[in-house]
C-alpha cells in the first residue's frame, strides 16, 4: 500500500497536472489523468473511456456533420445534439409551409424522419503516436515546404496501412506546432436523418443577445438517427437501411446537478491557440479581429434586410446568418478580454524569459533567434491580417465571391470539354446549380457584394488591394453598387435559367470574360498571392514557431500540457461550479437557471425572446414530472469549469459514471480569452441540462416513444 502511495505520488509529481484546464487526448488519460480525476469523482476506468479493442465511452462520441459533437443515445442509434448544430440542416429541410425551424418537428415513427440532402457522422476507432516515425523523415537543413513534402509523404503511407481498403478514414494530424504527430482512424455514415427539434423559440431563446452569455436559458438541442445497412455498416440512403446498432450509447441521469460535481466532456474542440505568441495576439486584437467584427456585421446587416422580408429568405440565409453573428460576437468579446487582461502583455514576458534561456550558450545555435524571427513576421504581416480579413468575410458573406473557384470553375472546365465528357458533367452541374440558387435571393446578394466591396476598399488599407478593386474603386469612386448592379445585368451566373441556358451552348470565352467570374477570380488570386518577402518571413516563422513551443516544453516554461485543439477528439474534466453571485440569475446558486427565470425573461412576439404558449401552459401548470429538480424547480441550463471550445458544441456532459447530465453548448463572453489562455477563475462550459431536454420531448412534445427508446437511470 505505502508503495501505491509513493508511486501515486511521484506520479502526481511527475506530471503536476492542473485539474479543469486540459483537452486531453483519449490514449493519455490513463497516464496523465486517471488518478486526478477518480480524485475528483470518476468512477470509471481509462479503459473503460478509451478502448481499441472493448466496447467503451468513446464509441458513444461522434463528430456531426463535419464541426460539431454529437452523442448516441440509444441502441437505436438516437443521436443528440445542439440545436445550433443541427440549425443548417433543420432549415434546409424546412419550407415556408413546412417551417421546422419556426414550429418544430417529431418524427411520430421512424418513416417520419427527415432525411437531409448531407449530413454525416463520424466515429472514432482508435489512434496512435507516429511521432518518431515522422520526424525521422525530416532534418534542420530543410526548408518548411521540403519539409511538408516529405511529411506527407510519410502521412500518405500511414494513412494507406491503417484504412483498411478504404473501409476507414485515417487522419494524421501536426501537435505542438509540429513536434509530434498522431493518426486517427475514424469511420464515417453518411445516412442521418431528423428526429426531431423543439421550435427556435426554445432551441435559440435568447438569440444573438444571451449568446455567449450567462446566465443562460436555451434549449439548444435537437435529434438524429444513425442508419446502416443491414450488417451495421455505413451506406448511402436507401430505404432499406436500418437504424444503427451501436457498440455503445449514453445512459441519462435524472438525478441532476451540484456544486462540486465531477463532470466531463468529450468531443471536438475546433481550435485553440494556447501557444500562440504575443505578436499574434497583438495582430489578431488590432489587426484582424476588429476586420473581421466589421466585415460580419456588414454581411449580417444586408442579409438581415431581407430575411426580414419574408419566410422564404429567413430560411434561406438563417444558418449563414447564424454563424456570421456567433463568431461576430465572438471576436469582440475576445477583442475585449484579450485586452482587458493584458494576455499579450503576459505572454510577452514570458517570452523574454524564455528568450533569455534560448541565449545561453547551450541554446543558442538552435534558438537564439526563435523570438526575434517571430517578431518580426508579424510586424511585417499586422495590415496584411486586417486586409486578409476584410477579404475573408466579403468571401464568406457573399455567395457570388468565391464562385470561381466553385460553379465557375466547373463552367470553364465544362467549355473546354468535348461533348462526351460534356454529358459526363452535366448532371452533377446541373444539381450544383439548383442547389446554388436554392439558398440564393439576388437582391441581397447584390448588396452584400456591393456593401462588402466598398468595405474592402475603403478599409483594407495599407496593404495592396485586389487589382480589379483598384481599378473599379477608382472608376466608381468607391462606391461600386450601380458596378454590381450591371455586372449581375450581364452575368451568366445571376440567374439558373442562364447557366441552364449555357450548359446547351457552351462557350469558354463567355465564362472566362463574365465580370462576377472575373471579379471572383481576381479576389481568390489576389487572397492568395503574397510578396516574396512575406513569403520569406512566413516559412521562418513556420520553423521558429515550432523551435518556440519545442524550447517552451524543454525549458519548462510553458505549463502547458496538452495540444492546442484542432478537431480532434478530446477529453476535458472538472465540475460543476458557479460564477460570482448576479443579479440577472434568480437560481440560489449562480450555476444553474431555472424555467422561472426563462418566463421572466419572455417577451410576446419578440425575434429572440418569444415562448411557445404550449410551453408556457406547461409552465404555469407546473406540470414538470419526473424532470423537475428535487428541489423542485425545473431547471434549464447549468455551469461547469471543462475546458471547451467552438466544435465542442453538442458535446455530452457525462457524470463519475459515464452517465449524461447534459449538452455543452456555450461558453461565457468574459472568458473569451480562453481561446489563448485558460483562465480558472472565468472559464465555464454552458451546459443544457438533460433534465430540460427530456421535459421538452415528453410534456411539450408529446413524443413519449422517444422517451422509451432511452436508457434513463433515477
Ligand atoms: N455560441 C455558441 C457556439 O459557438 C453558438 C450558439 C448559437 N446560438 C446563437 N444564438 N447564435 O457554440
């Protein structure tokens, strides 16, 4: 036993992990965290979290549709995720007459659900280190692109011995800035249908207003299922496809949630940037967030005039809308707290230490110019960012921007085909095409484009402007609205009638001279061509990045031990815990809120804070059941401290049993800067509570054979 204790100890010395902070990685937990978190609460394994060859937690975590995190919950596979995740999809599959996003939807059987035209969820096999493997095939005389090269090469081959003949996706991603390397073996079904949401009004009470705020009171779930073919494997739709069996799914708790609470999440957080050196903290806080904020809400303001317009346009820029606001208001509360905390200012000390060490003798050959080089590759790029990112968004916003690349390019391809391979593309154009202008209202995109333009030109400064805008900024005196007009007059690509019409008389020289593709064209060139010596400073600071966070974990100045996030599965854990006392949350303890403080907050008619009357009915009844807290409130939505981020979203919540307690689905604006620096005393995950969840699908929806299908545990 005392021996236990000694190795325990030394263990806990070894790697002096900091609880809360962390996404780990699956196959380190049982060295590096077990032991702190069955301290905390656990009650399971590391194997029984992560197994290659076991069924286990992990078999229950998928990554939805590309960016977000989504759980199974049933031997059905009954997929649970956020509202906000499914948002895209829910309006896609939505009409003014059928408006799922407005009313809700449940499947009454499973011939009801809703297939989407793409969606996809992703499951996790295992994965491995191929550090050593890697790095063999790279030495210090390279330059970054040999070195690219002759990675991924290497990649390539990983990737070819681990698929299996295809029946596997394999991923081999860069960790600490390109000193290790892991793969990931993934398995992808491609057939996932609509179960069912609660109306926006639940889904996203609160709107853009409570976003990325607390206290909290959204309902930001909604329901999938997974089908396969009749042995369980992937498959395209067809009917005949069977609901998934999965190897593992989610029982629920109902017994809710305290202070203290041991609570983790798995999923997959998109990014972090928690090596990211002052310089670019300083770049992205005055130079490319405040771009990025004002190129947002220009898109935002023109796709908002029209959506208010009516249904159809609502439906049609909704999700776009959507994610142009979330990270709208992302970036300033992250202009706001990178600032309010000095964070650049931290992280440059911490660099002039660390400078000091890469300067002594020892060190110096191989990082003595590490900061040096860092520092001057941002100054030389600080108006290239703010440029870089006027552009992003005119991209992002403006479905005509980018269209070279997309729909022009098949349409110049398609001209210089001959007639065979001309038949060939046709039908897939043709689909491009429809699919194109099912999301389109050309009054608005013409404004967007207009509006952006003259953002982009009159803003963008000090770095060289696209060519074709200097030109037509000068020819329109910055004010490119009657250009944009006209040249949509002309297009091929404003109308479907028109690109239907140039698929029967195809002409190159009418796609290559057409003025939306010329304009898009001369953009996408333009965002990707730089100066050689920008080129220059890009390549050594790629190299001296790596030599930072290289010389950071050696000298041990950097605490830090996790990868920064980058869409992979991770693993965070810590508890549930409040934020100070605020006046705003009437729950006793600022870490859950209840149904009351939503009806509070309730606003007839109003675009973010309506109710449905059902709902409404429900609560004045106090018709709760087995949902409502043994203290008997209902609750809504609680707080944890798990270290989270943007693709986390949809992420279950699970107790010391593996148990679900519920969905993350936020984070708190005052701790934006967690992006870059974890802040204990700020940071909190958003959580719908799971106890909402189930209330919302039996009372309000009605739809108890959801209900059944669970594995529910009191
Ligand atoms: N902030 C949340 C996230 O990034 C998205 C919330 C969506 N809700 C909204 N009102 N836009 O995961």
């Amino acid at each position: 036993m005392k021996k236990f204790i000694v190795y325990i100890a030394a263990i806990l010395l070894a790697f002096p992990v900091k609880a809360d902070e962390g996404m780990w990685f699956l196959m380190h937990i049982k060295r590096l965290n077990q032991v702190d978190m069955q301290k905390m609460g656990l009650q399971l394994t590391a194997e029984e979290i992560y197994s290659v060859n076991n069924s286990s937690l992990k078999d229950a975590i998928v990554q939805f549709g590309g960016g977000c995190t989504a759980e199974i919950i049933s031997s059905e596979g009954l997929v649970l995720t956020n509202h906000h995740c499914g948002y895209g999809t829910i309006a896609e599959l939505s009409s003014p007459q059928h408006n799922y996003l407005k009313d809700g939807y449940w499947a009454a059987t499973k011939k009801d659900e809703l297939k989407p035209k793409n969606l996809s969820v992703r499951f996790f096999v295992r994965m491995d280190d191929v550090s050593k493997r890697i790095l063999s095939k790279v030495n210090d005389k390279m330059t970054e692109l040999e070195r690219e090269t002759a990675i991924n090469k290497e990649i390539a081959v990983i990737e070819k011995e681990n698929n299996e003949g295809g029946k596997y996706t394999v991923s081999v991603r860069s960790f600490y800035q390109g000193n290790e390397y892991y793969y990931f073996v993934y398995q992808d079904y491609k057939d996932v249908r609509l179960v069912g949401t609660p109306p926006e009004t639940v889904g996203k009470f609160g709107g853009d207003t409570d976003n990325w705020e607390w206290p909290r009171h959204t309902g930001d779930f909604a329901m999938f299922r997974v089908y396969a073919d009749k042995n369980g494997n992937p498959a395209e739709y067809s009917e005949n496809n069977v609901p998934l069996k999965p190897k593992h799914y989610l029982p629920i708790s109902l017994k809710g949630v305290q202070e203290n609470d041991f609570a983790m999440i798995l999923g997959y957080p998109g990014r972090t940037n928690r090596w990211m050196p002052a310089g670019g903290i300083e770049q992205n806080v005055k130079y490319a967030y405040p771009a990025w904020v004002e190129g947002a809400k220009t898109g935002m303001d023109n796709m908002k005039k029209y959506m208010d317009k009516n249904d159809e346009i609502r439906l049609n820029y909704a999700s776009k809308y959507a994610s142009t606001a979330n990270y709208w208001k992302n970036r300033q509360g992250m202009i706001d707290a990178l600032s309010k905390f000095g964070t650049a200012q931290s992280k440059a000390k911490q660099e002039t230490k660390f400078d000091k060490w890469a300067n002594k003798p020892a060190n110096k050959a191989k990082y003595g110019n590490v900061v040096a080089t860092i520092n001057n590759y941002y100054a030389l790029t600080n108006d290239k960012a703010k440029h870089d990112n006027y552009l992003q968004q005119l991209l992002r916003t403006s479905s005509y921007g980018a269209i070279s690349r997309g729909l022009g390019k098949q349409f110049e391809n398609y001209a210089k085909a001959d007639v065979a391979k001309r038949k060939e593309m046709e039908g897939r154009l043709n689909e491009m095409i429809d699919g194109f202008f099912d999301k389109l209202h050309i009054p608005a995109e013409k404004d967007i484009l207009a509006a952006q333009l003259n953002l982009y030109a009159t803003k963008a400064v000090n770095y060289p402007l696209a060519p074709i805008v200097i030109d037509l900024a000068k020819e329109n005196n910055n004010n490119f609205t009657s250009y944009v007009n006209n040249a949509f007059d002309l297009s091929l690509f404003s109308s479907k009638e028109r690109m239907k019409a140039f698929l029967m008389l195809p002409n190159e020289v009418l796609v290559t001279n057409d003025p939306l593709y010329l304009l898009s064209d001369n953009l996408m060139i333009h965002f990707n061509t730089k100066s050689e010596e920008i080129e220059k400073a890009q390549n050594d600071y790629s190299a001296a990045f790596r030599l930072l966070v290289e010389g950071l974990r050696e000298s041990k100045l950097a605490p830090i031990q996790y990868p920064d996030a980058n869409s992979t599965l991770r693993l965070t854990y810590g508890k549930v815990m409040a934020l100070p006392a605020d006046k705003r949350n009437d729950a006793k303890i600022n870490n859950y809120t209840t149904m009351e403080g939503m009806v509070k907050k309730y606003k007839a008619g109003d675009d973010e804070f309506d109710l449905p009357t059902r709902l409404l009915d429900l609560y004045k009844q106090k018709d709760f059941g087995q949902y409502a807290d043994k203290k008997g409130y209902m609750p809504v939505n609680f707080l944890t401290d798990n270290d989270i981020t943007g693709g986390n979203s949809g992420s279950p919540v699970l107790n010391g049993k593996g148990e679900l307690i519920g969905l993350a689905f936020d984070g708190n604006i005052e701790a934006m800067a967690g992006d870059v620096i974890f802040d204990p005393k700020l940071q909190r995950t958003i959580n719908v509570d799971i106890r909402y969840v189930l209330w919302l699908i039996d009372k309000y929806a009605g739809a108890k054979h959801i209900i059944d299908e669970l594995t529910i545990v009191k």
